[in-house]
C-alpha cells in the first residue's frame, strides 16, 4: 500500500511496482491510508512523511498502537534533509526508508528487499517479461518507442514499464526536440502528450505527417488532461493510431503500445 499526498509520486510508484507483479492501492491522505491499511491489511506500506491533516509519523504512530497492524513494515519514502532524520524514523516505528527523488531503475529492487523478495542479482524481475517469450528478445529487435512530453516523471514512467519488456525508449521534452530526434533515429512508435509549451500534440502529429520517412510512423496520443469523446475522434481524424488517456495500468499501456506495433507489420 502507498500512502502520498503528490499524485504525481503515487502514479509513478503504482506503476513502478505494479510493472513488477505488485498488487498495490493507494491514497493521498494519513486516515484513509489507515483504515485501508485494516481493511486490506498489506504486506508492505510506502509512507510520505510530508502530508496535510495527518503527516506519515502520525499514520505510524496510530498503526503501531494497533497490535493488529505492528508486524506490518513501514517505509518512509522521503527526501531526507535533516541531521537526526534517519534516526528519527526509525524510532518512530518505520522500518526503514527510501529517498526521493525516485530512482525507476533501482525503486522496484528496494521494496522487494523490505519484502524479503530480492533475487540473487539484486534486481526484480518485470511481471510481463514472464508471460511473452517475446520479451526474452534484445531491445533492438523489439522496437524502439520515442515518448515526447515536458513532464519528466511521465518520460521516467515509460522508461521504467518498456526498458525492462526490452524495448529500446528514447524520450524527449518538446515538439522541436522530439521531431528532431524522430528524423535521425526513426522510431517504430511515437508517443506524445497533448498539451505542452510552446507546441502540443496536434502541432507535433501534423510534422510528423508531413515528414516522408515519418508519416506512416504509427503515432500515439497520451494524455492526462483529455478524456473527451471529441478530442478523441479528432485525434483519431488526424491520423493518430490511438488516443490514452491516464491513469492506465502498466500491463494496459503495454498491451495498448505492442498493439499499434503489431498492426504496423501486418500492414
């Protein structure tokens, strides 16, 4: 279970963990994270420290006078600033924590350590990569995904759900950047948000369009902000090959993205 206050951080984690077979739930508030914390009763809660109404000691505090609920660990997930910060969370009944920023690569291999799950190499494995021989195949023979979009916790997302199936993920933060990086690498799929600076999603499928190396490039819209019908259909109109809306589960967007890959070589 996670409990964080920063959307943005609990996506990233769900996603993280559940890309590596985690079952996960989560919240943004210390009460409700409680009482799911009873109803659920979790191997494993990842705890903000910094939260309004009830901050993370407070949430282990009232955990821990819980007879039902002391065997359950509980991790900080908190950039620790402080001399004495450690020390105070480990007398506060955490067992143990993990810094922020959040590290996509190493994060999922340091829960499993708190769950006693580590493999002998240290590293996860991913939870898909055992159902499709296909992911057993090298990063180049796979496809190679160029994911555009300003918010960098969104480009570390794909890296952490696609690297690991084997795929080979570039990532840029704008339009400019990202045409460029389209034409000197030529990519099997583009993914890109809607609304950015400057030039948003639309503005980068029409020059992608227009490029003739480019244009039959299978293109995908994801998006957080637009979930409308009509945006939708005129994504659809103006050549896209799917529009994805988040929150999507990892194995969803996986599923959605190897779809688009597939219809591409069958045509």
């Amino acid at each position: 279970m996670v409990i964080e206050d920063n959307p943005t951080n609990l996506q990233l984690v769900v996603y993280l963990l559940e890309a590596f077979g985690h079952q996960v739930s989560g919240t943004k508030e210390g009460a409700e994270g409680i009482e799911l914390a009873r109803q659920h009763k979790p191997d494993l809660i990842l705890l903000d420290i910094h939260m309004p109404k009830m901050d993370g000691y407070e949430v282990a505090r009232r955990l821990r006078q819980d007879p039902n609920y002391r065997h359950i660990p509980i991790v900080a997930v908190t950039a620790l600033a402080m001399v004495g910060d450690r020390e105070k969370l480990l007398t506060s009944g955490f067992s143990g924590y993990i810094s922020k920023p959040i590290d996509p690569e190493t994060f999922p291999g340091k829960v499993n350590e708190f769950l006693g799950l580590a493999t002998r190499e240290g590293q996860p494995t991913p939870a898909h990569s055992a159902a499709t021989p296909e992911s057993q195949v090298p990063a180049a023979k796979r496809g190679l995904f160029l994911f555009v979009d300003n918010s960098a916790t969104n480009l570390q997302l794909a890296c952490s759900i696609l690297v690991p199936q084997g795929y080979e993920v570039i990532t840029a933060a704008s339009v400019d950047e990202g045409l460029e990086l389209a034409k000197r690498t030529k990519p099997d799929l583009i993914v890109s948000d809607v609304h950015m600076p400057h030039k948003g999603g639309f503005d980068f499928l029409g020059l992608v369009q227009a490029e003739s190396e480019l244009c039959r490039t299978p293109f995908v819209f994801l998006s957080s902000s637009v979930s409308s019908e009509r945006e939708q259909s005129r994504a659809v109109a103006a050549g896209a090959a799917k529009f994805l809306c988040r929150p999507l589960d990892s194995n969803t967007l996986l599923d959605e993205l190897e779809g688009c890959l597939r219809s591409r070589k069958s045509h």
